[in-house]
C-alpha cells in the first residue's frame, strides 16, 4: 500500500474508467472501489472527479447507463461500455504505452 496516493496526470481518470469498464459494467461507487483496490491505494478518485469524467465520457458517446437497484436497495446508475468506447480504450492504452515507454528511456538510464 502507498504511504500518499498518487496524483492523477491530465487524461489518465478517462482512459483508467474505460478500462475498469472493459471488465464488467459498474456503477461510480464500484470504479472507485476498483481503481483504489487494483493500485494498492495509490489512486484515489474523488467524486469530485469522478462523476463529471462519467458524464463527460457519456456524452461523448463513450459509455452507455442506466439505472439499477443494488443489494442494498439504493438506485445506482450503472456504466458500459460503447462501441465507441472501446475505440478509445484501444486508442488511450496506445497513448499511454507511447508515453510510459517514452519516459522509461529516459528514467531507465538515469542511473539515479
């Protein structure tokens, strides 16, 4: 577990929800959940970053929702992926790839 979690990069909440998506619609609380769990507590997704990300990728078309009841009763809107989605999953790993690449040819020879 991390001592501090870690400060989200522009651009990565975006493609980390497309991929916590990829492996099974969830609602915002389960992403959350997800992505501090699979990071060791190293990222920590706020609501308030949260919910306006969802909103943004589901008026891009990125993600479709609807509403369910939980286990616990409550209504919770549930995210998908699209199409689309998908797309710009593949699209934002590539990115991603090319940049963490990039920065471990850097990093790598630093000797540091």
């Amino acid at each position: 577990m991390k001592d501090t979690p870690l400060d989200l990069l522009k651009g990565t909440l975006d493609v980390l929800i497309l991929k916590t998506l990829s492996r099974e619609p969830m609602h915002g609380y389960g992403i959350s959940r997800y992505l501090r769990e699979a990071t060791d507590e190293a990222f920590q997704v706020q609501e308030g970053a949260l919910y306006p990300a969802l909103r943004r990728l589901e008026e891009r078309g990125l993600l479709s929702a609807h509403w369910e009841t939980t286990d616990t009763g409550r209504q919770a809107k549930v995210y998908a992926l699209t199409p689309a989605g998908v797309q710009e999953l593949r699209r934002g790993i590539s990115s991603w790839q090319g940049y963490v690449d990039a920065m471990a040819r850097v990093l790598g020879g630093a000797g540091a």
